[in-house]
C-alpha cells in the first residue's frame, strides 16, 4: 500500500471510531467530480470539512481542479485541508474540534 494511501486509511479509521460520518472518494471514478477531496465528513453542525489527503514525501500537488473545489467549500462556510502527514492531521482536528 503507498504511503499517500495509508495515512487515508488512517485518518478514515480515526474519524470512523470518533463516529463521524464520512465519505471516503476517489478521483476519477464514474460519478465524482474532479477536485472532490479524498475524505468527506462534517461538523457535530452538519457544515461541511474537506481533507484533501496528498504523498507524506511532499511529492504530491494539489491540482487546480482540487484548489477551485476547496474554495468553493471555504465560500460555503466549510473547511477545506491538504494533509500530508498524520501529525498535521492532528493539528487540524485540534482546531476543528474547537470549532464545534
């Protein structure tokens, strides 16, 4: 399993145990459209968050594709991440959870 893939395993299975809904995409499949992050999940609100998940090697680039999707979440009063590392992931849900 590549390492982007692992860290999306991971912080799946972290959101699954804090029994957050989630949605878990994939680029370029039939009915998904590009841009859409890898994971979906919401606020304890029902507000939209957005994870973008890309390589922990920082080889990974957010496309223009992804970028437009995670403004037009932002302008819709949701939140939009890259993720490159658990440990980030981790930032992020401290602040998120301060949020809700």
């Amino acid at each position: 399993m590549k390492e982007e893939a692992k860290l999306q395993a991971k912080i799946t299975q972290f959101l699954r145990r804090n029994d957050r809904f989630i949605i878990k995409t994939q680029g370029g499949s039939p009915g998904t459209s590009t841009g859409t992050p890898d994971i979906l999940t919401t606020y304890r609100d029902g507000r939209l968050l957005g994870l973008e998940i890309k390589r922990p090697d920082g080889k990974g680039v957010v496309s223009p594709e992804q970028k437009a999707v995670g403004q037009q979440i932002q302008r819709n009063s949701g939140l939009w991440y890259v993720i490159s590392s658990w440990e980030e992931f981790e930032g992020v849900w401290q602040d998120v959870t301060k949020l809700i």
